[in-house]
C-alpha cells in the first residue's frame, strides 16, 4: 500500500482559505437579492414578470443553498482532517513507545 503524507497544516489552511471566500460570498450573495417588477416584463405581461420574479428567486435561495453546501463540506473536510492528523500522531508515539527488537 503505497504510504500518504500531506501536510496537515497547509490543507487546514487552504480549506480555511475556501470556508472563509465563501462566507464572502455568501455575504455578497445575500446582499444582492433579485428585483424583476412585474411592470419590466411590459404592459398586459404583468403574470409573466411575476414568474420570471418567482424563478429569479428560486435561482438566487439555490445558489445560496449551493454555498451552504460548499462551506459544510470545507468544515466537514477539516474536521477529518484533524481527526486523521490526531490518530496519526497517537500512532507516531505509539512507535515510539516500543523497545527495540520486540516484535
């Protein structure tokens, strides 16, 4: 099996770096929500602006939906992370615990 190493420290960082650009997004995203007044879609379309208003807004809740996404599964991949990095290093001492030519 062929061995892993990563740095634990810079994959904690870039997934920081990610969790971090997207609550910017998110931000921006919540700040600039959809207006289509029925009136844009002009005079006798005034249903159709209401339902090109109604997909606008479901286009902008699953984007939103998306960066919520985005930033639970930077979370859950850090939590791993640390999870991995713990039970390595317990391992690492472990092996350093044993007495030479003890099998």
């Amino acid at each position: 099996m062929p061995d892993v190493f990563f740095d634990e420290d810079e994959a904690t960082r870039l997934l920081d770096a990610v969790v971090d650009q997207t609550r910017a997004q998110s931000d921006a995203h919540r700040g600039d929500r959809p207006n289509f007044p029925q009136s844009s879609a002009g005079r006798d379309f005034g249903g159709h602006g209401a339902q090109i208003q109604a997909l606008l807004n479901r286009l902008h809740e699953r984007g939103a939906w998306r960066l919520e996404n985005i930033s639970a599964t930077a979370d859950a991949a850090r939590e791993q992370l640390r999870a991995f990095g713990d039970v390595d290093r317990g391992l690492a001492g472990q092996l350093g615990d044993q007495e030479a030519g003890v099998n």
